[in-house]
C-alpha cells in the first residue's frame, strides 16, 4: 500500500535488521532523487530500501520554485540538450506521472521595447518548438502569445504601465509544492515495495551497504545491498570523499499576495540588461506570492537549512520594484527561503576548467567509484526521473543482478487518477491531493476534518492527520514544513502549531 506512517518506519527496519540476506538496492537520501530512484528500481521488481537522515524532502527538494521547467531557461544559456531534456521530463509529468500536482502557469514578460523582449520571443517559439517535440498538447500548455496591454494589467495587477506595449506570455509548469511531490514518488515507491526509512542516518558507506542507525533510539545495525546510490545531493561528498562539493545558493522571498493585486499569472523581469537573467514573481498556494531567484556562492560548512544574506534579500527587491507600481520592502516580506545547488568542485582535476567550480546544478553527473558506490548528482527538479534512470542502470552495471526495464515514464503517482467523489471538496484539497482528496475526508477521524487548521490558513484538519497516517509525518515540524508549507511563513506556523500538536499528538498517542 501507499502508505507511511511510524508504524511502516518501524516495520521497515525491523525487516532490514532481521533480513538474513542483502538489499538488491540500497538508497542513500530522501530527496526528490533518491525517492525517484527509490521507485524506478521498485518498479523493476528489485528489493529497494531508502534511508534518509531526516524527513523526506528535508534539504534542497523544498526549496525550489516549485516549477517543472520545459526549457526556456536553458535555451537562454544555450543548452540545447538539457532544455530538450527538461521540455521531454515535462511532459511525462504533466500527462501521466503527476497531472495531479502540476497546473500550467501563464508567465508574462512586459514587453517595453528593450531587447531583451525580442530575445525573449524567440526564446520562447524555440521552447514550443520544444513542447511540441515532446507531444505536450497545447491545450494543456498553451503555445506563446501576445497580450494587450489591459489584459497584462488584469494578470498583473502592480505592474507600472509606464511604456507598457503588450505583454509577451508563454505557459510552463507549476507544482502546487515540491515537497508533496517527493511524498508522492516516496509513497508510490512503497506501494512497489520499497522500505521508506526516514530518520535512519547511514555510516560506513561503501558499494555494497552500510551500518544504519535509528536517529529516535540510536539503535544501529549493519545491511548489506547488492548495489548502493547515493543520493544526497549537496551532502554528497559526505558519503563519497572523493567528491567535493561547493554549493550555490538560491533565495526566495514570500510575500502576501494582496501586496501585488492578487495576480494570476507569473510575473518576469529581467535583471539590468542581461538575456539570460530574470526575476520572477509566481503566485502560489495559500495566498502567497515567492519572488526569486538569486545564484552566490554557499561557502562554509553546508547548514541543514540555509539562510539567504541580506544582500540576497535586497537584490530581489531591487530587481522587482522598477517594473512594479508599488515598491516593495522589507515590511512586506513575509518568510524566506534558500536551497543549495550542488555544484562540483573540479579544481585540480587533470583536464577540469580553469574557471575552477562546474556548475551541475542543471545537468546531473552519475559516477561510480571502484567498489560499486554510485553516486548522482546535479540536475534539477523537472529532470529527477531521467536522473534516477540512469543512476539504476549504473547500478546495474555493478552487479550481475538482472531487472526489468524502467516503466517511470508512465509509472502515475499516487494521487494521479482522478475520483468523481472530489466534486463538493474544497479546491485547495484536490489541487493538494487530487484523487486521493477524497480518502483525505473519509479516514479521518479529527472532529469537524474539513474547517481550516487555523483562521485564514486553507489547510484542512483532515490533511494534518492524513499527513501522519499515511504521509510519514512523525512530528509537528515534519507537517509544517515538508507535508504542508504552512511553516514558511512564521505567523502562519505559530498560529496553527497549537491545533497540529493536539491532532499530531493524538494520532502518534
């Protein structure tokens, strides 16, 4: 079954302690990678665990911009085969991975007469020409267009008009949240039979398993695996020392959605005169709008939860405000956040670039050092499932252990088919949840399951239980943070933290 509570935690270590033979796969890391590995090698009919130190999605998958990218990004850079990659990866969860969780986001570029708005043009007939190659259908995703300068202005409703000609749109992906992403891959994962071990920190680490000890009890044990990945993103070369790791960061900020009128697509302005650098303001789940992205160097030791300088913070408002009506400033910030791109410290290596720091953060490496331990590293959120291929097939080549052929192209996620039974369920439930919204409703057992945890918060009390019954959650922090992002905004997570320990508690007992 689809499901992760405690108890299956449990149970899951106990079967790897008492297994009198290997893994055929162990994975390191509880991100949006490892769990995609988790599944593709689940779905080959192979024996699979999954340890992760802490919860699921607890680093770099959080903090994305919570987009499935189809390529425009990388066609401006150049990169012609990883925005063919990522236009191909998009398709696949738009139409039979994820539909569920994904909604096309209309992105409007002002169009001023600068140049960056013809470059942007062609951009974006290339990125379709793309869209159309992956067999995306353009009633989901809509080819690029020009709209008037009224109907720019009722998408975006703080945009100076000052200049204003049209707006330049074009349509990508949105997740509703990256980390409910990871649970579903992790929970689908387990419906093949994979062991989902969260809070279960991995020592010794070599090709062919690791000692495992439970974080709660501190109870260690030693399993064997016929072929080990490494999945721990910016944490790699703490598995593997012979990988170093120097990481970039990226910022967010969070601001209500009222402060910009409400608007319904997202907003894309770039940054001085560059044509490849743009800031971007998408509006999100729970009345919220994230303004990003910012790229610095993260020197220092990696933090479990990075914090973005000030001068991050600035930046983004600097680079915003000149295309907006009302300036916006720090009293308008409401949370922030940073994740960290792996990059690969290649400095010293025979034949590296003399520029020293290869940025992998958008094409994934897959490396397998002499004892069997393959490690995967790079690549972007959209690509996750090409990652996690070709991290398998790898693997494979480690052991003479046979599999299947991977099936994660059409392999839907739970959640993904669709439930008449949602009709009559709050919109902001199925758009969470999809086809599962309506067993969200009938397992609870918490009084009055469908009102808000808190005022103004829509996030059922109903979805809170569920989050520990089926989704994995093993504390209040685990539910604010990773299974609803109600903890990015501070006065948000004081003010249903109260409600969710009575609910977390009860159900833990």
């Amino acid at each position: 079954m689809a499901t992760l509570s405690a108890r299956t935690r449990g149970r899951a270590l106990e079967s790897m302690a008492s297994s009198v033979g290997p893994l055929d796969l162990l994975v390191i890391g509880g991100g949006i990678t490892g769990a995609g590995v988790a599944l593709d090698a689940a779905t080959r009919g192979l024996r699979v665990a999954l340890v992760e130190q802490g919860d699921l999605a607890t680093g770099t998958s959080r903090w994305s911009s919570k987009l499935v990218h189809g390529g425009l990004r990388y066609l401006a850079k150049g990169d012609l085969r990883i925005a063919r990659e990522s236009a191909v990866e998009r398709h696949h969860l738009m139409t039979s991975i994820a539909p569920h969780l994904i909604s096309p986001l209309r992105q409007i570029l002002p169009d001023r007469g600068e140049r960056q708005s013809s470059v942007l043009r062609f951009g974006m007939r290339a990125a379709d020409l793309l869209r159309r190659n992956a067999g995306t259908p353009s009633a989901l995703l809509p080819p690029p267009s020009r709209l008037s300068v009224m109907e720019t202005l009722g998408r975006c409703p703080t945009l100076s008009p000052a200049g204003l000609r049209s707006g330049i749109s074009t349509t990508d992906g949105q997740l509703i949240d990256d980390a409910r992403l990871v649970v579903a891959v992790a929970r689908t994962a387990a419906a093949y039979g994979a062991l989902i071990c969260t809070y279960t920190r991995a020592d010794r680490v070599d090709g062919r398993g690791a000692t495992l000890s439970d974080v709660f009890t501190g109870e260690s044990f030693d399993v064997g695996a016929r072929m080990v990945v490494n999945a721990t993103g910016v944490w790699s070369g703490a598995v593997d020392d012979s990988i170093a790791v120097q990481p970039s960061r990226g910022t967010h900020l969070v601001v209500d959605a009222t402060a910009l009128g409400n608007p319904t697509a997202a907003l894309t302005v770039p940054v001085g005169k560059s044509l490849s650098r743009y800031v971007f303001a998408l509006p999100a789940q729970l009345g919220r709008v994230y303004i990003g992205l910012t790229d610095v160097a993260a020197l220092g030791a990696i933090p479990d939860v990075p914090t973005p300088d000030d001068s991050e913070i600035d930046f983004l408002l600097d680079a915003i405000n000149p295309a907006l009506t009302r300036t916006l400033d720090r009293s308008d910030i409401i949370g922030v956040y940073a994740g960290l791109r792996p990059l690969i410290d290649e400095r010293g290596t025979p034949g590296a670039e003399s520029d020293g720091l290869a940025d992998v953060s958008r094409r994934h490496h897959v490396r397998v050092r002499g004892d069997g331990l393959v490690t995967v590293l790079g690549g972007k959120l959209t690509t996750y499932r090409r990652m996690a291929e070709d991290a398998v097939d790898a693997a494979l080549t480690t052991t003479d252990l046979t599999a299947g052929e991977c099936v994660t192209t059409t392999t839907a996620l739970v959640g993904a088919l669709r439930d008449q039974r949602e009709q009559g369920l709050p919109a902001s439930l199925v758009a969470r949840f999809g086809g599962e919204a309506p067993k969200v409703v009938e397992t609870a057992t918490v009084d009055r399951p469908l009102d808000p945890i808190a005022p103004g918060i829509d996030v059922t009390r109903a979805e809170i239980e569920f989050a520990v019954t089926h989704e994995g959650a093993v504390g209040v922090d685990d539910v604010l943070h990773r299974r609803t992002r109600i903890g990015l905004v501070r006065r948000d997570a004081d003010l249903s933290r109260p409600e969710i320990e009575k609910i977390v508690d009860r159900v833990l007992g």
